[in-house]
C-alpha cells in the first residue's frame, strides 16, 4: 500500500499532472467540473489543490468527502479501497473551535 497523496486523488479524478513540477504552486485543469481554461491550481510538495472556479480545495481527504460526499472515516476507508492507498498519520482535525459567548457583564451593561 502507498501513502494517500493529493496527486493520486486528482488523478483518479482525470486531472492530468504531467506538466506538474514537483514544487510550487502549478495550474491544472480542474477534475471536478468541465472547465475550458485552467482554473484549478495544485501544491504537491503541501498536497493542496483549489480550484477557482468551483471552488473546491484541500487536501487529498477533504477533496475525497467533496466529491463522494463522504466524512472523514468514510474517505479514509474509500481511498483504502478505491485507491489502495494507506492513511497512515492523517488524522482527523480537531473541531473549529467554539465562539465564545457574551459576558455576563455585556449582556448587563449594554441592554
């Protein structure tokens, strides 16, 4: 098994990387909708891919829940078996972090 990488996801979603450089920021045709001019752009020495024109972005996982509509352990199991690809230390991210509420004392001073 090999590592999960944003090239095979975008591959596997016909986005052709030949004319990629392994470093840097790179344009590509976005996989994710019919597109005549390049709108997508790919970073795989980050593995992060957005495209402007459908707005899709991320990593290799999140790319995979966008696109299957899948959570996180649904698109690890799916690039293990569609892929055959190991997701050895991707972990899921922690949650966004809660808005904090009002003071007490705002709420008091300001009604």
């Amino acid at each position: 098994m090999s590592d999960l990488t944003i090239a095979a996801v975008l591959e596997f979603y016909g986005a052709d990387l030949t004319r990629v450089a392994a470093t840097g920021w790179r344009s590509i045709h976005c996989p994710f909708h019919d597109d005549k001019h390049v709108s997508g752009r790919v970073n795989l020495e980050l593995g992060a891919f957005k495209c402007h024109g459908c707005e899709a972005y991320g990593d290799a996982i999140s790319l995979i829940e966008q696109r299957e509509g899948l959570d996180f352990r649904g698109a690890c199991e799916w690039s293990e078996t569609i892929l055959g690809a190991s997701h050895q230390g991707i972990h899921e991210p922690a949650k966004k972090r809660k808005t904090r509420k009002r003071s007490v004392w705002r709420h008091t001073l300001f009604d």
